[in-house]
C-alpha cells in the first residue's frame, strides 16, 4: 500500500463525517475547512483561492467524493512526500472529526481508553481493505487479536470472534466496520482482558511495531566513536534507520545509524569485558554493540537482516509486505478450494467416462511437469542466490582488508603525529623555560650593577666622612695646645699678679682664654656630629654591600649552562675570559672594567677622572677591609 491509499483512507472518514444528510455530498464551506486542515497537518503551503478556482461555476450546491478527488489530488496529494509530515498527527485530525458523529462513546467501566481507540482505529485502517466502505474482514480481525493477544503474553482465545461472527453472517462474507470493531473490543466480546493496563501496553507495543514500522527496541550497550567508551542505549530499528537515545521515554536521542543497501552486520568476538557483540557497517561507521544475551544477539541480528533486505527491495513498511502475502495466500487457497470442488463435483458426474479420466491425467502430467519445470526454476535462482553472496563475500572480505589496512596506516599517522606534537611541546616548553632564565639573568645582572653602583658610592661618602672626621681632630688637637698654652699663660699671670703690689691685673688674657675655650667646644661638637655622620655612612655601607653580596648569589645561582650542548671550546674560551668560577665580579672587579672601558672611550672630561679615582680609591679600601676579615666581596 503506497502513502497516497493510505491517506485517503483516513480523508475518507473525514470527508463522510461532513455529510451529514448522508447523500453523498458536502459543501464547499465545510470542503474549505477540511482542505484547511488537511493543508496544515500534511505541511504544504496554503492555497486558499484554489478550491474556488477549481469549482467555479454557478452552483452553490455541495461537492461529492468524486467531485473533491481532482482537487484532492491535485493540490493536497501530488504534493505529499513521505517524512514531511507526522502521519499519526495527520491520522489524529480525521479521527477527532469522525469520532464525534460516528463513535457512540465507551461505556462505564470499559476496559478500553480513548487513546486506545485511536490506536485501534489506526490499526483498523492499516488492516482494512483497499474498498469502500472500508471494513476488515475477520481473518486480519483474527490476526490483530492474536498480535494482542501474544503482546499480553496469554493463550490466543478464538471462540469469542467464532461466536461472534456465527451469529452475524454478513460479518463474514462483507467484513466488519471500524465502529462495529470498537464496540465489540469496548464490550470485550472479541478478546478477554482481565487487565486494562495489561492491554494498553500490548496495545502499544503492537501499535508501535505495525503502525510505526518498529521492527525492534531495547536497551543494548554501544561503543562511542570519540571516547571510545561502552555505554547503554535505548535502540529502536525501523526499515531505514536505526535511533537510540539515553532511555526507552525517547526525549534525549543521541544518534541515529542510516541503513541502507551498502550496509553490513557481522559478528564480533568477545572483548573488552563485553559479550554477544556485533557490528553494524555503514559506508562511513562501524557502530560495535553488544546485547545482553545469546538470543537477543540472534533477535537483534535477524531483525536489522530483515531491515536491509526490505531496503534492498524498496519496501518501506514489514506488515504491508505480511499482508499482501496473507491476501494472496487467501486467494490461492480459495482458488484451490473451488477447484478441487469443481474437479469433484465433474469426477462423481463422469465416472464412466474415459476419455475425461484420460485428460485428467494429461493434466495431472501437465502440472507435474510444470512442478518440476518450476523447481528447476527455483533450484537455478537457488544457485544464481549462492554465487551472488559468494561474490559479496568475497567483496566484503575484500573491503575489510582495505579497510583494516587503512586503520592501520591511519593509527601510525596519528601516534606520528602525536609524537610530533609531545616533541614540539617538549621543545617549546624548554625554549620559554631558556628565555625566562635569560631575562631573570639579566634582570639579577642590572640589580648588581645598581648594588655595586650603591657600594661605590656609599664608600666614597665613607672616605669623605673618615676626611672630615681627621681635619676636625687635627683642628681640635691644634685648638688643645693653643687652650693649654693660655692656661700657662694664665697660671703665669695670676702668679705675678700676687707678688705685684699695686693690685693691678690684665683683662686681655682671660678673654683669649674664654675665645679659646668656646673655640673648642665648637671644634668637639662638630667632631661628634661627623663622628655621627660617620657611623650612618657606614651603616649605609653595609647595607650597600649585603645588597651587592645577595644579587651576587642570585646571579651565581642563574650561572648555569643554558644549552647543555655547547662545545667544550667554546666553555675552555670562556674560563679564559672569566677566570672567576662564581661567574659573579667583586666590587673592585666591577671598577676596573669601568675604567678599562672608560681608557677605552677616552671621552671623559677632567672631573668624571678624578671621581674615577676617588671611587677606585674607595673600592681599594674596601677590599682591604674584606680580606682583613677574611670574607672576599662578591662571593659566599
């Protein structure tokens, strides 16, 4: 059945819900909704103007079946595609318009829901056949029971629809109407159900397989593709496609694998803690699944073969295929039943007659050879069928090889590549860990400078600190020989003072005196102050070399050999140029490159020389000072 018959199907019980006088004929209004909907449902664009455009003339009478099927036809079906549409919403729309004329309801307490009788309805229309009035006749009524009835894991029961249809002889010969089903499935005269639950998951289940084309669903585990982990799946197989999703609600899909002619289904062995396995080859994925148990590997891989080879004959749907062959099975067993009544019925009225028990053997040789021309017939497509898979065998066998070769040159290039990349990360990561030790190397370098540059300075204040200090104590002492001679002075004078009898005394000397004594407590005062000044130099000096000290085993420490490839030329040179093991300069190191770069330049003006020497002086001091401690500047 073709997706055109089966949509006129359902368009048929619309279309006579609409007539309501039952003549035959429905008019344009109620045409115009019907298309409305009919437009909206099957997803094609609106045209209003159409139906007007299509019946135009002076009649405002209704339109009959046969009048609206052009139409129908032309501007709604022609322009159907499978998959543009949802067919059990499309089926929904003409049972809700059919329902409230046709359908007298479900009485209390029945055992069936109204989504039930959709689901029957929907069954009935598949099952029905293919003349109007649409009706099933009781061998496919006696099928969808069974199918319930094995869904509900219980006895198949025919007695009620032999009784049934016993006492309703035109059920027999013309079939039963979809209303006259629902009632008698509403009243439980043609199947015992003791569960209502129990018969809507049957129900369903039947519902999903014929309707719906689920040829199978359950849960199996599947191997990722990108993680490559195993993880359980919800599956439902259809003829063109195999979905699965996180659960068997069917609200999260994860995938789908496309079936088609060029697919394959082969055995896996066990592995990776897993068993039953098998695989599903497209022509771009290999899908490894594996199913809970040895029977459901057998059921799981019968099921997807029968998908490919409805695939591989261009049949959309099982059941439609069961049908057509239960109907010309029907018929070949009716033609058989008149034909051995006939061949009867001739046999007991010419019994004495010769020459028709003559044909009739001719006729019997007839058919035996026709038997045996038919079985060499079949023997041959037998061995034609046994080449043929000999030959996809070995093209398959053939595939894998390619295909496994493939693999395995792509998996080196991956671990070369992957190798590659680890050797460019190790590279870079060496690289940046070399250019941060450079720039801390001369980060430490530029504060050694500074420090040492801090250290001369702080020296030469100390020099000139220390020379204050002397020319004070100089003036000081040259201050004590003159105070001490004016004391004598004094002594001298008091003396002769004492023997000289006019009392008369000399003011100019205790004046001197007293001029001499401020003189000195100004020279010691400001003795103390450089005294003071001295002792901050100094301490500004220690610091200065502490600094000089640290950054100097800061820069030892960076000393190390960046590329530890180097030529041992090229490290025996550099001994030679750096004598120093610590890679580090003292002080007075630091000065003398200073001046061998000034003599170098000779640029310096007559002042920047004599600060020269004065700092080379005071770096002269302070190695003295160091190795009379014993404590060489510039190393630990």
């Amino acid at each position: 059945m073709d997706l055109r018959a089966e949509l006129l199907k359902s368009i048929w019980y619309a279309f006579t819900s609409l007539d309501v006088e039952k003549c035959g004929k429905v008019s344009k209004s109620q045409l115009k909704v019907l298309s409305h909907n009919l437009y909206t449902v099957l997803n094609i664009p609106h045209d209003p103007v159409a139906l007007e455009e299509h019946f135009q003339d002076d009649d405002d009478g209704p339109v009959s079946n046969h009048g609206y099927m052009p139409y129908l036809n032309k501007y709604i079906l022609d322009k159907v595609k499978e998959g543009m549409f949802d067919k059990e919403k499309f089926d929904d729309l003409c049972w809700m318009m059919t329902r409230k004329k046709n359908f007298k309801g479900l009485p209390a307490g029945a055992l069936l829901s109204e989504r039930d009788c959709f689901k029957l309805f929907c069954l009935f229309n598949l099952l029905s056949e293919d003349r109007y009035p649409l009706v099933m006749i009781p061998e496919e009524v006696e099928y969808l029971l069974k199918k319930i009835s094995t869904a509900m894991s219980q006895e198949w029961d025919g007695k009620p629809l032999e009784d049934l249809i016993s006492q309703d002889a035109t059920g027999r010969v013309e079939g039963m109407s979809v209303w006259s089903f629902l009632e008698h499935m509403g009243a439980g005269q043609l199947l015992r159900v003791t569960s209502a639950e129990a018969f809507s998951l049957a129900l369903e289940e039947v519902f999903l397989e014929m309707y719906h084309n689920v040829l199978k669903r359950g849960y199996m585990w599947k191997k990722g593709h990108v993680r490559r982990n195993w993880t359980e799946r919800w599956f439902v197989l259809k003829p063109s496609t195999m979905d699965y999703y996180v659960s068997e609600d069917l609200k999260d899909k994860r995938g789908e694998i496309k079936l088609d002619k060029s697919c394959i289904i082969e055995p896996i062995p066990d592995r990776e803690g897993k068993r039953c396995m098998f695989c599903v080859k497209t022509h771009n994925k290999t899908f490894e699944m594996s199913a809970s148990d040895q029977r459901q590997k057998v059921e799981w891989t019968q099921a997807i073969q029968t998908a490919l080879r409805l695939q591989s004959e261009g049949k959309s749907s099982l059941h439609h295929e069961l049908k057509l062959k239960r109907r010309v099975h029907r018929e070949h067993s009716q033609r058989e039943r008149s034909r051995s009544a006939r061949s009867s019925c001739s046999s007991r009225s010419s019994q004495s007659d010769d020459s028709l028990l003559q044909e009739m053997e001719k006729m019997e040789k007839e058919k035996d050879r026709q038997d045996l021309e038919i079985e060499t017939i079949i023997q041959h497509a037998r061995e034609v069928e046994t080449r043929r898979r000999e030959a996809e065998e070995r093209e398959r066998r053939k595939q894998r090889e390619v295909q496994m070769e493939l693999e395995r040159q792509l998996k080196e290039a991956e671990s070369l590549r992957d190798s590659m990349q680890a050797e460019m990360q190790e590279k870079e990561r060496e690289a940046e860990q070399q250019k941060k030790r450079i720039q801390e190397l001369e980060l430490t370098q530029r504060k050694l400078e500074a420090a040492l540059n801090m250290e001369i300075q702080a020296r030469l204040e100390e020099e000139r600190a220390r020379q204050e200090l002397e020319r004070l104590l100089q003036v000081e002492d040259e201050k004590k020989k003159q105070f001490q001679l004016l004391q004598e002075q004094q002594r001298s004078l008091q003396n002769l003072i004492q023997e000289a009898s006019d009392g008369s005394t000399d003011q100019d000397t205790p004046s001197a005196l007293h001029s001499a004594s401020q003189e000195l407590q100004d020279l010691r005062a400001s003795r103390q102050r450089s005294h003071q000044h001295l002792e901050e130099v100094q301490e500004k000096l220690r610091n200065a070399s502490q600094h000089v000290r640290h950054w100097n085993v800061q820069l030892t420490r960076l000393m190390t050999p960046i590329s530890p490839g180097e030529r041992l030329e090229h490290r025996l040179l550099s001994k030679r140029l750096c004598p120093k093991k610590e890679g580090a300069l003292a002080s007075n190191e630091f000065i003398t490159k200073l001046k061998v770069k000034g003599d170098q330049n000779n640029a310096m003006t007559p002042e920047d020389q004599e600060g020269l020497e004065e700092q080379l002086e005071a770096a002269n001091l302070s190695d003295g000072s160091d190795e009379s401690q014993e404590k060489p500047n510039g190393q630990m």
